[in-house]
C-alpha cells in the first residue's frame, strides 16, 4: 500500500485497486464544476475505487452535504472508506453493480467514470435521478479510439454513430459521446445542458445538467445532426443530415453521426470555474486557466476546427503560417476566430472556407 498527496488531499492506494495519477487534472477539473454549481448536492461516485474522485469533491466543496461510493469490488470500498477516515469525511460505502443500486440510492450528482465506454451504465445512470427534477451527470470515456474512428464498428454497436479519423476527430468524439447522453436522457424526459466539456490525453469528459421536461427532451434531440467532410480539400459542414457530395469540390464526402451539434459549455458557468480555479492552489491550475479560457471562446463556434498543420499539408502549402497572423487576418476580414482546447495548432471560425485557405497563402 502506498500513501500519497493529490492537490492538498491525503490518501492510500493498493495494487488490488486502480488509480490513474494522469487523471488528477480530470479530477480537479470537475471538482471546479461540482464547485461552480454551487446548490447542495448529494454525490454518487460510482466505480470509486480508491475514493479520492469523491474525497476531493467532498473536501473541496462546501456544497457536497453527502457522499456516496460505490463500486462492485469489495477491497476498492475496503480502500475508498479508510480514505475517507483519514480525510475525516463521513461517506457511505456500498459494494455493488451500479445498475443494481440505481434502484436503490438517489443522487443530485453522479460520476460515472469506468474503464472503457460509459454507454452500457447510462440507463441506469438516469435512474439515480428517479426522484429529481433536476440534477448532474459527469461522464467519462475512455475508449477514444472507438469514439475518434480508430474502431467504427464498436462505435456503431456502443453509440449507435458513425466516428469519423481525421484532424477534428476528438471534438467528433466528445459530440458522439454527449449524442449517447441526450437520447438516453430523453427517454427519462429529461433534456440536457452541456456545463463543461474537454478533451484530454486518453479520455473525454463532459459534466451536463438534466432537467426533467418532455419539452426540454425533444429540444435536446433537436440539437443532433451530423458532420460532413471532405478528404479532398478539407472542406467540412454540419447539418440534420450528412452531405453526401462536397459542396466545394464535388468529391464524395466522409460523415460522423448523428452526435451533439450544440454547445458543449456553458459561458456562465465557465466563468465561475474560472473564478473559483483562481482561488484553488492547484498543481495544474495554469493549464487548467488555459484550457477554460479556450472553451470560453469555443462557445458559438462551428461543432469542428481546422488543424492548420493538417490544411497546410493537405494543401501543399510550401510554409505554415504563425497562429496568431492567420486569427488576425481572420479577424481583420470581419470574421470570429479562436483557438481552441483540443488543438495547439488549430482555430475555430466560421469564416469561409475560401476565407480560411486565403489566410493561409492559398490560391486558386
């Protein structure tokens, strides 16, 4: 058994249970979010294993007035409850399926963060919110190789979507993933509101409000479509349906769907993430301010980006051109351009795409 410190919290960890140090910034991400939400929350951390998602929820937020673990192997539950102790938390602690003891335990905050695809435990996810007009799921996949077209017969089979492999592939995941959530939502007639989601090294991660309305369902729905792009030119769109044909150059379009269209942040509550990070000493609270920042001005943007390493490439170019010129002849055109979370090297616009090639010295 080893004794170790993540951001300020004590805690032990054992061969027998599974703790993933490459997560901590994950954890500090979404203990911001429970913070940000700021209401009183009763929190389920199912697949706890060692405890300490759920312990640094509790001990860094005022507004956890309960906390449940739950995890079906009885020596993680052994170790999340000693962890508990030693951090002088009171938590309850129940050996078992998720899916069983959704029948039995009620939560305003669910983790659900297993080992591969979330989709098989989100049915049973929204029965935790049997009893709830309005509460918050934050789901985790790891199995970004389905999701991001390495395997797109798992996605089928898993989602229910066609993935897609190229330069924009993690956003495409992330929206797939969110496209599993509103369906599954909608059959418990909740719709859904992305808070806060990200893609970072081996997972996607969204934190979403539901609330319970047969309106606010189908509007959810409402918000699916697909992605349409291009091989040839790197042209890309969105709509309802795919495009089979490339609006640019005529060639045969690749697609990804159906999957979230919608935001994946919501701007008020980014700010207050924003707010309370600065107040927090956390190891990763930089990058953390880095990345919030970003998805501030993700918010508007097209559901897609342009890698503009990739574009050069694509367009054989001879040089690529600096970030910061090509967002300030964006901008000089009239256009909104950003950069965005899931690339150093890629921006978000709405421009043209004529208007985008342009910026990069492309002539036709």
């Amino acid at each position: 058994m080893k004794h170790l410190e993540e951001d300020g919290i004590t805690f032990s960890t054992a061969k027998t249970v599974f703790y993933n140090p490459a997560m901590r910034l994950c954890r500090s991400m979404s203990s911001l979010a429970v913070g940000a939400i700021g209401e009183k929350l009763e929190v389920v951390d199912a697949f706890c294993a060692s405890g300490i998602r759920g312990i640094r929820y509790a001990k860094e937020n005022k507004n956890v007035k309960k906390l449940t673990f739950i995890d079906i192997d009885k020596r993680a539950i052994a170790l999340a409850k000693k962890n508990a102790k030693t951090n002088k938390l009171k938590a309850d602690a129940v050996v078992g399926n998720i899916s069983r003891l959704a029948f039995e335990h009620d939560a305003d905050f669910l983790e659900i963060d297993p080992f591969g695809t979330p989709s098989p435990y989100l049915v049973d996810a929204f029965r935790y919110f049997n009893t709830k007009k309005l509460a918050y799921l934050s789901v985790t996949a790891t199995d970004v190789a389905v999701l991001c077209g390495g395997k797109t017969a798992a996605c089928m089979k898993n989602y229910h979507s066609r993935p897609m492999n190229n330069e924009f592939t993690h956003e495409t995941g992330l929206r797939i993933m969110l496209k599993k959530v509103t369906e599954t939502a909608a059959e418990f007639n909740m719709g859904i509101t992305p808070l806060v989601s990200f893609s970072d090294k081996h997972y996607l991660k969204s934190v979403v409000m539901v609330k319970r309305s047969a309106d606010l369902a189908y509007d959810s729905l409402k918000q699916l479509g697909h992605i349409s792009f291009c091989n040839k030119c790197g042209f890309r769109s969105s709509g309802v349906f795919p495009e089979r044909s490339c609006a640019n150059c005529g060639a045969e379009n690749d697609y990804a769907g159906p999957l979230w269209l919608g935001e994946l942040h919501d701007p008020s509550f980014i700010g207050k993430m924003l707010e309370l990070n600065q107040k927090r000493k956390y190891a990763d609270r930089e990058q953390m301010d880095h990345m919030l920042s970003l998805m501030l001005g993700e918010i508007g943007m097209p559901p897609y980006f342009y890698n503009v390493h990739a574009l050069c490439k694509l367009q054989q170019l001879k040089s690529v051109p600096k970030m910061d010129d090509i967002l300030a002849k964006l901008r000089k055109s009239g256009h909104k351009a950003v950069r965005t979370h899931f690339s150093p090297v890629a921006i978000k616009t709405a421009a043209p795409y004529k208007d985008v090639l342009g910026v990069l010295g492309w002539k036709s």
